[in-house]
C-alpha cells in the first residue's frame, strides 16, 4: 500500500443485487464516498468504470466538460476516488483500479491482508517489548510466546 494511501470501508446495508445503481451507489458508500442518487460524483465514477471496462481512460477535463462541472470539482473527486484505492492514475487518465470491479476489489483485499500482515509483525515486535520492559519476562518466557503465536496463527486465518 503506498505511503500516506487511506482505504476506509464501512459496513453498509446490503444493496438490491438487480439493480446496477443501488449496488454502485454501496460500493461508493461502502468505500466511504457519496454518490448516492443522481450526484456528479456519482456520475464521474460510472464514467470512469464503464470507460475502464472498454479499456478506455477518463480525463478530468473530458468529465468537466461532459458534467459541466468545474474542474476544481472534479479533480476534488478524482482524488478521493484514488485515495479509496478504488481508481488509479495513469499519465493524464484516470482508470479503475483493476481491470474489472471485481479485480479491483481483489487488488484492494491483497494489499490490506498484506499491511494486516506488516502490523501483525510490529504487533509481535511490541508484545515483546512491553513484555521485556514492563513484566521483565523478556523472550525467556515460552509460554507467552506461545499463546502470541497461536494468536497470530488464528488472526491469519
């Protein structure tokens, strides 16, 4: 995950599984963006998945000019968009992340399970460390290294 990148996912209502809409309008809420209804957000990232799925780039000044949208607010919205990771830039052009929604998705789940996995060594590092400073038990302790294991086995899982 690239420094500073912030992917946030909410727990959100399931949507209608017919209706492309409703199931967009859960991905954005689902990644913390609006887009509910009929809104320019909503419209420049349906512009930009069905131009990805034809393999095609979006523009901010092609969705400026398409939404008659300032291109202030648009760029705005580009970048959320790639700060939920759900959207990548590419030279002028702005892409879905992965090929496919589902791709992305797959993408976006790759990189959390491998920060999850990054935080679960400095999780270890810093049992240790509290263990050593505060308890004075330090790695001699085999019990409690242990349970961190088996802890750490069950949280992969």
């Amino acid at each position: 995950m690239p420094k500073g990148e912030k992917i946030v996912i909410r727990a959100v209502s399931k949507p209608d599984e017919g209706n492309p809409q409703a199931i967009t309008d859960w991905f954005l809420e689902s990644f913390n963006l609006s887009g509910k209804d009929d809104t320019p957000e909503r419209k420049m990232f349906g512009t930009i998945v069905n131009n990805s799925l034809q393999g095609i780039g979006t523009t901010s000044k092609g969705l400026s000019t398409e939404l008659k949208q300032p291109l202030s607010t648009v760029i705005y919205n580009l970048n959320k968009f790639i700060d939920s990771g759900l959207v990548v830039r590419k030279g002028r052009e702005y892409f879905l992340r992965g090929s496919d929604f589902q791709s992305t998705i797959q993408e976006i789940q790759a990189e959390m399970f491998a920060e999850f996995n990054r935080m679960m060594q400095f999780a270890s590092k810093l049992d240790e460390l509290f263990e050593s400073e505060v308890y004075g038990t330090g790695r001699g302790q085999t019990a409690t290294g242990e349970k961190r294991e088996k802890r750490a086995k069950a949280a992969q899982k």
